[in-house]
C-alpha cells in the first residue's frame, strides 16, 4: 500500500484531472466526541476531555471483494501533537480536504496506487511549497495506520487508563486502574507476552476464564465489579472506534448476595456514641455528620471548610448520584460544630488530629483511616463485621422513618424522606428501606388467634 504523504503534496495541482467515483464516503473528522459547531458551549472540563482523546480523519471505501463500503484506517497524521483545537482542526481539514481529492482522482487503498503516485509526482512544480509545508506535518501512511490502529491489549488498555484518569473521580478510578492491571498481569500469566498481542486477539472466553478465576479467589461481588470495569474500558473502545464490540456486556452477572451494614439496636447506638464522647471527639463528629446528615463516609471525608455554609444552612458535597449537591445542615448538627471561621476555606473539615487542616493523601485513604479507628471502637464492643460506620447512617434513616410514618400516610412519610436522604427517585428510597427493614408494622398482636 503506498503512502499517503507523497500523493498530500501534489494534490492541489491536480483537481482539473478529478474524475467522480461513488467508491468511497465523504472523509469526515472526528473531534473527541463533541460537535465542533458547539465547541464555545462546552465547559472547561469537557473541552479537556475532548482535547484528551485521539482526533482524526476517518473514511469508507468499497471493499474489490465484498462490494460494501467498509471502513479504513483513522488518519491520525500527528495531529494529537497539536494542543489547541483551533490548530488541531484546521491541520485535519487540510488532511480531510486533500484525502477527498485524492480519493476523487482514484486513490484506492486496496491498491498500491503506483501510477497516481507517479503521476502526481511528474507533475510537481515548484510551486509545491505550500503543500510540502502541509505534508511534512503529515508523516504517516496509509499503511503505517492500519498498522498501528490495531493497539495491542497493553496499549489499548492505557489508551483507556489515561482518559478515565482524566474523567473519572479519585476515589472511582484507582480502583479500575487496579483491576485493569492485574487482569493484565493474568494475561501474561496466561499466555506468555499475551498483553503484547493486538486488542482484537482478546476473545470473550479469555475473559471468562478470568471473571472466573476472580470468583474462586475472592467473590461473586468482586467478580461482578470486575466485570463492569472491563465493559466500561472495552465500551470506551468501541466509542473511540478502536475495536468493533464490547462482548463483555454479554457476559452474565453472577448472582451475590451483598453484605449491607445491620443498622444498631437504641442500645448499641447510644453506648456507642457516649464512649466516643468520652474518647475520640473527632470519631464522634465524624459519626454526627453520618448520623444527622446523612453523608457517606467518603462524603464527610471530601468536605472542605469552604463546603459549609453555616449562614444558609447548608453544604455542597459530590455525593454518589450527584456532583455538587447541596444539602441542608440541621441545627442540631450545627450546634455541635467547632469554630472554624479561622480556617482556610480549602482545609479540611476533619483530619486524624484537628478539625480544618491539611491532610495530603487520596480520600479513599482518609475513609479508610476513619474505618479502621472506628474498627478499634468496634472491637471493644464486640461487634462483628455486620456492624461499621454505614450502620450509623441506616440507623438514623430508619428511625426517621418511623418517626414520620407516625403521623404521615406512607407516600408522604417516603416524599419527606427523599429530600432529607438525597435519593433521587422514589424506587431507590423504597429499595434503601426494604434492604435496611426500616419500615416495620406495628404490633400486630391482635390480628393473632
């Protein structure tokens, strides 16, 4: 197959020979997903993501054999070397606008092309400046790319990694990256230098195997988080155009049954919370912000002095089914705040020492440092693995709950309790209850005989 650079450099002085053929599509550029025309709609992150994947020009030609279109290799041509879309889309119009020359004067990719080559080489000039300017910035063939459009497993895998680095929480995608990566490593295990073989050569049943092995080792919870990570790097390849399936989404889910935290007897709670009184007032507050506010552990663990606004009543958190979620501080738990109007506004509220500092590691790490202490707390009252900080949160949802179903009918006790707890639609509220037996009958004890 012959380059495409030499045939870029002179096309401009042959449009008069130009001769229609319906072989092929239109070329067309792709720009990281995102529609150039709404390119100044587009928020500052969205422009970063975009600006972060593989743009280039894309095409079909008819296949001699098949007689359907198909489609060829991206034409890249180093355009992701250019930073700013500005640049970056005004190089591949000039590679999209030359390639629909050629492709109109015969360029066939299933051809070597050799007398269009010579052609257009005859009939270069000195004029050939401007376009020798042009391709000397094109510096890949036709051949090279489909060469290299066909990543190998490691490659494409990291193709992946760098972009869900990007998009993806702090606390999400250290976790996919280490799933990916030992499933990596399985592979080389597997079959020697594997992870160096193209992307296409992994099949479904290899992945079978694996999600397999992952269920014998650990868990059908683990297995089934595996596998959504894996669709999710392979659906990114699809969407980039870099493998034709994601298979992983036919593979099935094992069925598991997740441990949820049991919520705490008024006994356990109040002992609980009068030993942290005594002990760890920091723990305690921790608990509070869980218990008042109804916050997930990593939630209060990614609050900053700047997030709350006491005036307002409340604070801004990315909770898990919203980014920026305000919510509202009771009084009760605000009675109970220290003073913090000296502190930076980027402080956190809680550190392992004081309330609003510094704390340099990943959120994940400070949830599990608050998890451990309170693991000690657990330890000495003896409760099992049921029992941990989440129980706090079920514990007061449950008791709100009945609390309102006191004198609220069912749909306005589950109405109220949507705006307090954050879910966002009625299903998911009622399955929370269901899983955590908040809704109990009362007694029952005449209906017996």
């Amino acid at each position: 197959m012959s380059s495409i650079l030499l045939l870029l450099q002179t096309v401009h002085q042959n449009v008069h020979q130009i001769e229609m053929k319906p072989n092929f599509s239109k070329p067309l550029i792709y720009t990281g997903g995102q529609d150039i025309n709404q390119w100044n709609k587009l928020s500052k992150k969205e422009k970063e993501v975009a600006l972060s994947k593989d743009w280039y020009v894309y095409f079909k030609f008819r296949n001699p054999e098949t007689g359907k279109l198909v489609r060829q290799a991206n034409i890249k041509a180093g355009a992701n070397r250019i930073k700013t879309k500005e640049e970056r889309y005004k190089f591949l119009s000039d590679v999209r606008d030359n390639l629909e020359l050629l492709l109109k004067m015969g360029f066939n990719p299933y051809d070597e092309n050799k007398q269009l080559e010579e052609k257009l080489t005859q009939n270069k000039t000195k004029s050939d400046n401007k376009n020798e300017s042009l391709a000397t910035q094109i510096t890949i063939s036709i051949e090279k790319e489909n060469v290299e459009s066909v990543l190998s497993i490691q490659n494409a895998f990291n193709y992946v990694l760098n972009i869900k680095e990007k998009t993806w929480s702090k606390s999400s995608y250290p976790v996919f990256k280490s799933r990916v990566n030992r499933f990596l490593i399985w592979l080389d295990g597997y079959k020697k230098d594997y992870s160096k073989q193209p992307i296409t050569e992994l099949d479904k049943n290899t992945v079978i195997i694996y999600l397999n092995e992952v269920l014998e080792k650990t868990s059908a919870s683990n297995r089934n988080n595996t596998r959504a990570d894996l669709s999710a790097l392979f659906q990114t390849l699809v969407d980039d155009d870099i493998i034709t399936e994601n298979f992983i989404k036919n593979i099935s889910v094992t069925k598991s049954k997740p441990q949820r935290n049991k919520s705490y007897s008024s006994k356990q709670e109040s002992d609980l919370l009068e030993y942290l009184e005594k002990n760890d007032p920091i723990l305690l507050l921790f608990i509070q912000f869980i218990t008042y506010n109804f916050l997930r552990p990593i939630e209060v663990c990614r609050l900053k002095v700047g997030d709350l606004n006491l005036k307002d009543k409340t604070l801004t958190v990315d909770a898990k089914n919203k980014l920026g979620k305000t919510k509202l501080i009771p009084q009760k738990l605000i009675d109970l705040l220290p003073d913090l109007s000296l502190k930076n506004h980027d402080d956190l509220v809680f550190t392992p020492t004081e309330f609003g500092g510094k704390w340099e590691t990943l959120e994940t790490n400070r949830r599990d440092y608050f998890t451990k202490k309170f693991k000690e707390i657990k330890d000495e009252f003896k409760l099992d693995k049921n029992y941990g900080l989440y129980s706090f949160r079920h514990t007061s949802i449950s008791n709100l709950y009945r609390e309102l179903s006191k004198t609220l009918t069912p749909f306005e006790t589950k109405s109220r309790l949507m705006q307090i707890t954050g879910h966002q639609t009625m299903d998911a509220l009622e399955k929370y209850l269901r899983d955590i037996d908040a809704a109990l009958p009362e007694d029952y004890s005449s209906l017996l005989k």
